[in-house]
C-alpha cells in the first residue's frame, strides 16, 4: 500500500488494519487461516501454533518499519469496580 495511507482498527479489525499497514498479501493470510481451520475446529488452543506459523509465514524483519507511523490499535478501557 502507498504509504500515504494510515490504517486503524480494533479487536480483529486490528489484525486487518496490520495486515495492510506492512503490506501482507492479504488473500494469501486469508487462505492460510481458512486451511487451519480443521486443525482448530474442535481445540480453540490450536489456534496459537497456527497464529506463531501465520507470524513466521507472513510478517518479516521489517514489518515494524513499515508500520511506524501507519498503523493505529484502537484500545477500549473496561473498568471493573
């Protein structure tokens, strides 16, 4: 993406707004998600192996660099008591 353009997101949309502020080919994350899908269907807990091999798979070096000053996490204060 040209890097005149900011992306911003929460909870999943988050993961999106990373995903395009550090240039991932955003068809492929989305098919190496869909294959994990048998793996995690009945033990949720598989789903971090799959999140560490995503990471490994799709976010290089430099991925950081790329996001500086392009990606914004929006966060939401719960206050329990």
């Amino acid at each position: 993406p040209s890097s005149d353009f900011a992306f911003s997101g929460s909870s999943g949309g988050a993961l999106v707004a990373g995903a395009l502020a550090t240039g991932i080919d955003i068809h492929a994350l989305a098919s190496f998600v869909i294959s994990c899908h048998g793996e995690c269907q009945y033990n949720p807990w598989r789903m971090f192996p799959c999140t560490d091999r995503a990471l490994q798979r799709f976010v290089g070096q430099a991925a950081h660099k790329r996001a500086n000053g392009r990606l914004r996490v929006l966060l939401t204060r719960i206050q329990l008591w």
